[in-house]
C-alpha cells in the first residue's frame, strides 16, 4: 500500500477511495521535486476538476486527502508549482526601478527572477504600511522611492524582492501604524531580513519618536494597545509605549510630520 495512503488511513480512521487515490501519482512528483502547472492543471490532469485541490467543497474527499499529506508529508518541502497567481501575489513601489515606466509600478511573480538584477534608481527606500498613505505620500512626492506593504500581505513576491533589494545594498526604512498589530508586523518584516540593521529600519519610526507620537496624537484604545508577541527588543520598546499609554496613532496622522523626516533621511549618508 502507497505510504502516503497507509498513515492517512491509520491516523484519520478514514479509507482512500480508488477516485481519491488518483492522487498519489502527484505525491510522488511533489517527492522528487518535479516542477509541476498550475494547481489548477494538476487537478485536471490528474482526472478532477480544475478547484479540486483548492477548494474543500468542490470534492471534499480528495481536497482532505491532498491537504493531509502536504502538510504531514511535505510540510518542510518547497512544492515546485507554477503560481497562477497574476493579481494577488504582487509588489508595488515608486522609484525604486531604473524605467520610463509610469509610477507605481506592480510586479506580479512572473516578473520578479529578471527585476532581481533590474537597475536601480534609489539606494534608500520607504516601506509604507498603509496602501492610501503610500499613494498620497506619492501623490505630494512623485519623486520620493517608496515600497508599498499593503498592511499584513506579506505574499511570497513581496518578500523576495525586499530581501533582494536589501542584498544590492537599498537602505530600507519603515513607517507604518502606531498600534500593537501595526508593530508587530514591522517586527515581522524585519525577521525576514538579513542585511538590513535595526538602526536604519527604524530611521524614522524609533521607539524616541514613537513615544513622542503618541504622546502628541495618540488615541485611546484599548484594542489597538493591547499587548502582542514581538522579537526585536527595539519593536519591544515600541509596543511598550501603546501598551503603557493604552493610545495608538494610525499613519494618516502623521503626514506632515513624515514629510518634515523623509526627506533628511533619503538625503543622508
């Protein structure tokens, strides 16, 4: 009996039904490392329909099957799938990219392997938060070079060009909510980065002026200074202040202030 078949039914009590077996052909191509289509073709090819292995009420039978041994069997394991995912999975920012193309630009992940080593207009740039902040900010400085976060939507795209840009040397610096979720996805973002020091992170959005931002425009609320799970100690400090002084500050308050510091900041060494 296939492995993947033997455990599943031993630890779920639930028998692999001959259309649900259909599956194990694809297991073991996902095992060898095989680049495999669209999720989609997967499915049809191997005798179901195109939603099959991404939507549970399409074939539930086979959708618990496959999502079990990913994540039982390969759950360490890169699945070498072509994404689909044209819209979604994107990276937005303003003059960062050496083109004549107009700004912002939006790359989808058919684009990112080329712009990795596409010439670079900037050697500093501003993550921003918030999606209407970043294109007002935008709006008043189209010359300022930006990088959209788009909130909590750290796509797989996203992320691989702000590692690499860090690794061409980008200086990267970000602002984002004064709130303990707002923090707390900065502390993410800078876990996934390697070249990038605490130091130039937090250029603007220290743990100083934090302080004095909420101490100048917090709001109170209880909810948005709560305390979370934070790593960098910096990040700590931060969430410290909400929490202590139970207010938050969201970024569109900070608009005049921000163009009082960026621009001393993308002009310093």
């Amino acid at each position: 009996m296939n492995p993947y078949r033997k455990q599943y039914e031993a630890q779920t009590g639930k028998v692999v039904s001959k259309h649900a077996q259909r599956l194990e052909p694809l297991f073991t191509k996902i095992s060898t490392g095989a680049t495999l289509p669209p999720r989609g073709q997967q499915a049809v090819d191997l005798g179901f329909t195109a939603h099959s292995l991404n939507d549970p009420r399409e074939d539930p039978e086979v959708y618990q099957y496959y999502q079990w041994v990913l994540a039982n069997f390969f759950e360490d394991q890169v699945v070498h799938e072509l994404s689909a995912k044209l819209i979604g999975a994107t990276f937005t920012a303003a003059n960062i990219f050496k083109t004549d193309l107009p700004q912002p630009i939006t790359l989808n992940p058919w684009q990112i392997e080329k712009m990795m080593a596409f010439p670079l207009a900037t050697k500093r740039a501003i993550i921003v938060e918030n999606n209407g902040v970043f294109i007002w900010l935008l709006h008043r400085h189209p010359d300022w070079p930006m990088i959209n976060q788009a909130g909590n939507d750290f796509n797989q795209a996203y992320l691989e060009v702000v590692q690499s840009l860090e690794q061409r040397q980008v200086a990267l610096t970000y602002i984002g909510d004064i709130d303990s979720r707002g923090i707390q996805m900065a502390d993410y973002l800078f876990g996934q980065l390697s070249a990038t020091t605490i130091e130039t992170f937090t250029a603007i959005q220290s743990p100083t002026t934090v302080f004095q931002w909420l101490t100048t425009f917090g709001k109170p609320n209880v909810k948005r200074s709560r305390d979370l799970r934070v790593i960098q100690p910096t990040f700590r400090k931060e969430l410290d202040s909400i929490n202590v002084l139970k207010c938050f500050v969201e970024q569109e308050q900070l608009i005049s202030t921000y163009e009082a510091l960026i621009p001393a900041w993308l002009q310093s060494c």
